[in-house]
C-alpha cells in the first residue's frame, strides 16, 4: 500500500490576498484558480521546486470557519517548509516584510527559523542538515 497526503486546505479571508501573499511574498506557484460558483474557487499554491504537498487556499464559509483564520493550529508552528538555502529565503523574508518570530537557529535536524503568514498562522523554515 501507498499513501501520501497531496494537499491540505488552509482558511483564508480572501482569495485574491491570499494569491498575492504566496505567489508575491513567499514565491509559491499558483497552480489552479477555478470558479466553481459566484463565491467559491479552487485555488492551489504549492512551493517553488516541490513536488509534494500543496495548499488549497479555502475561502472561510461562515462565521465559525472565519474565527479560525490564522489560528487552524492553536497557536503552534502549523505548516513546515524545507528550503536547500535558508539565508536566501530568510533574506526574501524579510525583503518582503514577512514577520519573524524567530532568527534563524541551529537544531539537531537543521537550521531553523519560524515566520508568519498574512493571517497569523507560523510556519517553520527549515534547511535539514544534508548527510
């Protein structure tokens, strides 16, 4: 048997926002923008150079889905990018205004720093260690 998770669904306020902060600030691909009625679109981002996982960026429904922008995790690290080049990214990071919780860290597993989405949600930026 063979599994993997393809794409996860992440709340967001607006689509069009959402858009220009993955594909502006952090260089995501925009993958798919389909209508699929006057107020719902598919919309796919995934990371430049990936061929795993995506974001399908959800536009909040309702009123309860709109209390968990930016908080789908409960305040913890909720998404984990790996990049072959942290300064690079951590650079473009900050050349784009992305807030930064935490600078750039060595760990057992890489170097590690943590950043901010437009909605709050963390995400950490890890360049493993190579072996």
């Amino acid at each position: 048997m063979k599994q993997e998770i393809i794409q996860m669904a992440l709340l967001v306020r607006d689509y069009d926002e959402a858009i220009d902060f993955y594909t502006q600030r952090l260089q995501f691909k925009l993958v798919e923008d389909t209508q699929l009625s006057d107020t719902k679109r598919w919309v796919v981002v995934t990371p430049p150079g990936s061929s795993g996982c995506r974001l399908l960026l959800a536009k909040a429904a309702n009123e309860e889905q709109e209390k968990c922008i930016g908080h789908q995790s409960g305040g913890r690290v909720f998404l984990f990018l790996y990049t072959d080049n942290i300064q690079r990214d951590y650079k473009n990071l900050q050349q784009q205004k992305v807030r930064i919780i935490s600078e750039p860290a060595e760990q057992p597993y890489g170097t590690v720093l943590v950043f901010e989405d437009l909605y709050g949600n963390k995400w950490d930026l890890i360049q493993p260690i190579t072996k």
